[in-house]
C-alpha cells in the first residue's frame, strides 16, 4: 500500500456536516443506494458513454466539443489537487466521517495515489462541464439547462455525503468547471491553428509530470493527448458518418466502451503489478502512454468499423421496406 502523504485542513462545520449526514441517513438501504449512486453522473462511466453516443452516433462534432472539455478538466483538477494534497475527509482524526463510495474500488482505501486528494472535487467538476458543454451547445433545450443546475448540485451533495469530499471541495470543483466551459471555446476561437492550440493546451497540462503523484493525472494527460492524435486522424484517413438510428448509436456506444475498458486491461498485461504500482516516473509513463493509446484507439481507429457494419444495415434496409 502507498504511504499516506498530503496534508489535512478543514473547517470544523464541514466535519460536523459530514458526520450528521451520515447519522441520519445512514450507510446502507434504498436512500444510501439512492445518494450515493448520484455520484455516477460524475464518473468515468457515465461520461464515456454520454461523450461516445454523441461522437459515435448522433453528432461527431458536438461530441469532440463535448469531450475536449471533459478531458481538460480531467488533467487540470489533479494539477490543482497535487499542489494542495488535502487528504480526504475519512483521513481527519477526531470525527466519525466514513468513506462509504470507494473512488477506486480494486484500491485501498487508504492508498492515496489510487483513491487520489480531495480539492477540488473531480466529480463536482465533471458534471459541470459535462452538462454545462450539452445545454451550452443547445441552448434552447431548457431540459438541458435544468440538468446544468439540477445535476452537479446532487452529484455534489452525493460526494459530501459518501465522505469523500468536504463542501469546499465541490464548490471550488463547480467553479473549476465553469472556468473550463468559458476558457477553452475562448482559446479556440482566439487561436485558429489546431496544432497550435493543442500545444498551448498540452503546455498549460504538463507541469504535473513535474510535481503529481496521484494516478488521475497521468490517466488523464494520456488520453487528452490520445485525443489530440485521433482527431486529425479520423478526419484525415476514416471519416465516418454519424447516424439517425438510435439503435445504431447505442450498439457504437456498447462497442466504444467495450474496447476502451478491455483495451486498457490488454495493455496492462505486458507490466507486472508492482511496476504498474510502483509511484514513480516510469509507472506514471506507462500510465499516461497506456491511455493515451486507449483513446487514440477508440476515437480515431475504432470508427473505422462503422464502414463495414453500415453496409449491413444498408442491405437489411431495403428488405424491411419489402416486408412493411
């Protein structure tokens, strides 16, 4: 197990919040179900699958958009969590704060580097920018602007509750997003060149190789970087076509977020655990190369599958017309 490294500061009302919450809720039954599993609108799950519907299915464009965003605001919040190293709230001597939703469930709890530090909140942060790219993108949906406000504030209730996060944490995780969603459609406009952009974007990212030790950052720089490299990939040697058909986005989806979590488990296997383990530089390599071959993969290469599997369709579509 990792050594407990970080430091501990809270306000005393954020302990006394937590522990009552946890008290009159309690930590098991259909409302502990409920609270916690909110946190999921925040989680990696989730968001892989709201990202690859819309730039596997519905709309490629809106779904780069969509996922830019998330994927800058997934390598800056560990930037920010690394320089604080604020230990999550369960660490806190003195108070009966528990963590009842694990953030890597294969990890200890006490392992640091895997279950990561606690400001600002990273799920917090992703609802916000997940959500807030959706209704920012079509603005006169009012159902998406409900979810903008309705979403992360539930996303960061679940995370006070579950312990893992102190209150401070998920407000400064909603500014934090709301940053993300202002500057990076400012920087693309401003600066027009893609390679140019990418690399003022790589650049503002990379400091972290200097100074974090929490696994999320090296995930998270690998895949911006994967993204980087799939784009003009895709749109130079694939270019696949979106689809009308629901059914044929969730099937993309499914195939997506298959290939994206068994290809992550391939490229582990070549490492033995305690090199992928390790905490130091050429763990954190392989961590951020490894994701970034995952991305690259599932964006840029994967939809070269659709080709094939749009030729099906199109011969099963004349014969439905025949029956109808």
């Amino acid at each position: 197990m990792a050594e407990t490294l970080g430091s501990i500061f809270y306000f005393d009302w954020e302990m006394r919040l937590m522990e009552w919450l946890q008290a009159t809720i309690g930590s098991n039954g259909f409302l502990f179900q409920l609270l916690s599993n909110l946190s999921a609108f925040g989680e990696q799950l989730l968001l892989v699958a709201i990202m690859g519907f819309l730039y596997w299915g519905l709309d490629k464009e809106f779904g780069k958009y969509v996922g830019l965003n998330v994927l800058v605001a997934n390598v800056w919040n560990p930037l920010i969590k690394n320089v604080f190293l604020r230990l999550r709230p369960y660490f806190v001597p003195g108070y009966n704060v528990k963590l009842l939703r694990l953030i890597d469930t294969e990890a200890d709890a006490m392992d640091v580097a895997a279950q990561g530090y606690s400001f600002p909140s990273g799920h917090s942060t992703n609802a916000v920018v997940a959500y807030g790219s959706l209704a920012a993108h079509e603005k006169k949906r009012k159902l998406l602007w409900l979810l903008v406000i309705l979403l992360p504030l539930l996303v960061g209730f679940s995370r006070v509750y579950v312990g893992a996060h102190y209150p401070t944490d998920v407000i400064c995780g909603w500014a934090l997003g709301i940053l993300v969603l202002i500057l990076i459609p400012w920087l693309r406009r401003k600066i027009r060149n893609r390679w140019l952009f990418y690399g003022v974007l790589l650049l503002l990212s990379m400091p972290g190789f200097f100074y974090c030790t929490s696994n999320d950052y090296y995930s998270s720089f690998g895949m911006l970087l994967g993204f980087f490299l799939a784009e003009p990939f895709e749109e130079r040697f694939v270019m696949f076509e979106n689809t009308s058909s629901i059914l044929r986005c969730i099937l993309r989806t499914i195939g997506g977020a298959l290939i994206y979590f068994g290809l992550n488990e391939v490229l582990k296997m070549p490492f033995p655990k305690e090199v992928l383990d390790a905490g130091n530089l050429p763990a954190y390599v392989i961590r951020t190369l490894r994701y970034a071959v995952v991305i690259f993969v599932v964006i840029g290469v994967y939809p070269v599958l659709f080709r094939l599997t749009g030729k099906l369709w199109k011969k099963k579509e004349p014969e439905q017309v025949q029956e109808t």
